[in-house]
C-alpha cells in the first residue's frame, strides 16, 4: 500500500461499511495521484459487485433501524457531525488541496461549506412537513405526511470532493434514509477520511451499522447499473457531466427510482452599461476563477456592453493574469492544477480551436510546461459564434468576453445555451437588474452578486443541467415520500 507522508498518517484506504473500514473483497486497488505534481498519494481499495450489494445489505438493515427514530435524534447527530467535521478542518484541508489540487484556503472554505450542510438538515430534520385538515365535502379528515423514501446511492463529483457529498448525505439522514456514496475515482480520500467522522459520531449516538457506506471504486458504471436495478434501492442523486446523467435517468426507469440530477452548466455572466464595475469585476473574478473554473456554476461566457467593454476587458484581464499557478499547499498559490492531463489536453483543445477561427488571446492561452497539470489563467476575446468553447462547460480557467448592444441583446446571447444551472447579472438600475432576473434562464441567478451556493437556498438547474434541488427546505423533500391518510 502506498499512502504519501504529505497526507494523514492513519488515513483510511479501504472501503466503508457501516462503521468498519476493510479492504476490498478483492486485492484489487488504484491509484491517487496529487494532480500538482503527477505523484502518486496513495492506493486505495478498488470494490467490486460483493463490496456494494453488502453495502445495500446493510443499507436495508440500517433503514429499518433509523426510519423509526426520533426526528430529534437526528437532529441531535447531524449537529455532531458538524461539530467533528469542523474540528478537523485542517486535515481536511490538506487531503483535499493534495488529491484535487485547490489552493489550501478554498480547501478550508469548501470544508466550512460542506459542514454546514449538517448543520443546516439538522434544524430540518425536526421540521419534515405535513399537515391535517377537514375535508371541504365533510365526509371526514385529510392528513398527509412524509415518509423515507429508503436506501440511497449518492454519486459525487471530484471537483468539490466534501462539500457534493455532504450535500447528498445530509438530508438523506435528516429525512430517515441509508446512504451508499460512491466518490469520485479521482478524489476518494476526502470521504474516506469523512468515514472517520461518520464512524466517531455512529458510535456515540449508537446507530445502526451500515447507515452510511463510502464504496471507492474505478467501476462506476458497473456499480450504478447493479445498484439501480435492484428494487431495495429507491433513490439515486448525482452530480456530474450531462451524459453520465442522462445514462442514469434511463437506468432508473425500470425499478422508478426517485432521481436528483445536478448536471452541467455553462453559466453566462452579463454586465449591462449601467453595471458598478468594481462590483461586476469582482463579481466575475469568483464567479469565473473560484476552484480554479472547475466548478459547474463558473461564469464561462461574460456579455458585456460595448459602452463599457474596454474598461471592463483591461481590468478583468489585469486581474485573470495575476493569478499564480502552483501547488495549494503553497499558501501565495491562487491557481491550482487541473484534475487529470486528459481534462487539461481538452481545455487546450477548446482554445487552440477558438483561436484558429479567429478569437484574440487577451492573456494566456496556453498549458504550462513542466510537472502537474496546470494551464494558464486565460481571457478570449472575439470569439466567433458557434464555436465550442461557447457552448461546452470548460471547467478551466478560461473565460470568454462578448459585446452587446443592449441587455435585451445581452439576455439572448447569454441564455443561448442548452443549460441552465446558474447566470449572473449586473446592473445598478432596478429597472436593469428587474429585467435580468426576470429573463435570464436558470435554476439560479445571481443579481449584482456571484456567491449563490449556500446550503439555505435550492441548489439545481433546468434543461440539460438536470431536476432536484439540493439544500434549501426543498432539498430534504427529495428524500421523502407523501403519505396521504383519509379518515372519516
């Protein structure tokens, strides 16, 4: 086994079962590579068929055992595991930073995140809605409440290793149901260490085993085909690329599984004429380079007025190239790598082909030479239309920069897109920001701000950025049924 000395001398490598950590049935492991250096972090329990149908076993047993309890009980154990997430946020931290490349501070951003997702289906869990009334005819009383909807398989992304599981996990607990998680082949150690905090705080609140289980694995299709044709399983929620969604959707069809999908986005960000700059600037610096541009709500394509597009451009490009590429351990580092050499050789792909149709490098451009997988910050301008960067989720520090003639030229460009998980607007006139609001198309929007996750609000998309929400009081009824009850 390898396991790098940068990372926590105990951290888990096997699988989770409950609370046990164990290897494999089979010997069978993979590789973790830190994507900064292209060296290898640690090899970790690659599980097979026997591995998830005993955590589905076990999920059934563990669903019996935890629908029943109390909704305070809950409460009471998702508080705790916020506590304990967020007492060990630095080895958090650094196993995240080293296995997907963010600089450390997001890291410690994404680990307060993602906690407070527990915090916040905590005070939900005792507030699961329901309601009793007479019926309008006369003819006896209505009440309707709400059921879990049972075992669950949650399939997280590596781009935010913690904070999509936690996300998932969360309200499937606060709402009475087991968990099967399967992370990302790429950054598996962020939720085996989370095992660890799971393992610590079953124990103290006696839970059953097998309430949650991490099933790392480099056969992901194999498992969510086994799992999703089993009828004990009633849910699948996942986050990540359109097409690995869509797959999904047509294998939950057969056995009717509940279905969360949180897809792509190419998120447009636009600045009307009467937009405060400063605030527009900063707005598309995070909007665009937060976790490096890897994240599906990242500003991909900015629509800019051409009464303030010079100013605009200079500033953002000023900004875009002084970030400083490098490992995130490195706490002056404000770029990290991109996950895989395969996603970086893509993004030069997208540039390299806007550039030979004639788009302008305004800085940038280009892969860095040497060890990791980094490309430099970048801003196109004058890209023709119809080409890919445009209408393909980047997931890269590249960003675009078009002209209009007005917001309503600006809207039209900017909902041109097959996707709608989240857009931005800024514009200082109510009249302004009242139009982008109403008219951008998206599961979220962002009027004269660019943080909209919070673990409070409805996280989710339209079109082909999938259905579900996640967090918000609407996020735990995705892992609910109603129960509708007519006595007379």
């Amino acid at each position: 086994m390898i396991l790098s000395p940068l990372l926590p001398p105990d951290l888990p490598t096997g699988l989770w079962l409950g609370t046990s950590n164990r290897a494999a049935t089979t010997d069978s492991t993979f590789e973790v590579e830190d994507p900064a250096t292209g060296e290898v972090l640690a090899t970790v329990a690659d599980a097979d068929s026997a591995d998830w149908n005993a955590a589905l076993d076990a999920a059934m047993t563990a669903q019996q055992q935890w629908a029943p309890v109390t909704s305070r009980r809950r409460s009471e154990m998702l508080s705790a595991l916020f506590s304990e997430l967020t007492r060990r946020t630095e080895d958090f931290a650094r196993v995240m930073t080293l296995e997907m490349g963010k600089p450390l501070a997001e890291a410690r951003g994404e680990v307060a995140y993602g906690a407070e997702y527990f915090r916040w289906f905590a005070e939900e869990a005792v507030r699961i809605p329901g309601r009793y009334a007479t019926a309008p005819s006369g003819l006896g009383q209505l009440t309707v409440t709400r059921t879990p909807v049972g075992p669950v398989l949650a399939i997280t992304p590596w781009n935010f290793p913690l904070a999509m599981a936690t996300r998932k996990i969360a309200p499937a607990l606060a709402a009475g149901c087991p968990v099967i998680v399967k992370p990302a082949a790429e950054t598996p150690l962020t939720m085996l260490l989370l095992g660890e905090v799971f393992a610590e705080v079953f124990g103290r609140f006696n839970v059953p085993e097998g309430l949650v289980s991490i099933i790392p694995t480099t056969h992901a299709a194999e498992l969510s085909a086994e799992l999703m044709s089993d009828p004990r399983l009633r849910k699948v929620t996942f986050t990540g690329s359109t097409p690995v969604g869509r797959q999904l959707v047509r294998q939950s069809a057969e056995n009717l599984l509940h279905t969360s999908m949180e897809l792509g986005g190419n998120a447009p960000f636009v600045v009307a004429a009467d937009a405060d700059l400063d605030l527009a600037i900063e707005g598309a610096i995070f909007a665009k380079m937060r976790n490096g541009g890897e994240a599906c709500t990242a500003a991909n394509r900015i629509y800019v007025d051409q009464s303030v597009a010079n100013e605009f451009t200079t500033r953002l490009v000023e900004r875009i190239a002084g970030y400083q590429p490098g490992h995130g351990l490195d706490e002056t580092t404000t770029l990290g790598p991109i996950i895989t050499e395969r996603q970086l050789d893509r993004i030069a792909a997208l540039v390299d082909a806007a550039v030979e149709a004639g788009a302008t490098v305004a800085t940038g451009g280009h892969k860095i030479e040497g060890a990791g997988n980094f490309f430099q910050p970048t801003v196109l301008t004058e890209v023709p239309a119809g080409q890919d960067i445009l209408t393909q989720e980047i997931f890269g520090p590249v960003v675009t920069i078009t002209t209009f003639d007005g917001l309503e030229e600006g809207v039209t460009l900017a909902n041109d897109t097959e996707f709608g998980l989240a857009a931005y607007g800024f514009s200082s006139s109510t009249q302004g920001a009242a139009y982008l609001s109403t008219h951008l198309q998206a599961g979220m929007i962002g009027i004269n701000r660019a943080a909209i996750s919070d673990p409070a609000a409805p996280f989710g998309g339209i079109g082909q950025s999938g259905f579900g929400r996640e967090g918000g009081i609407e996020g735990i009824e995705e892992y609910l049924d109603v129960k509708y009850i007519a006595t007379s």
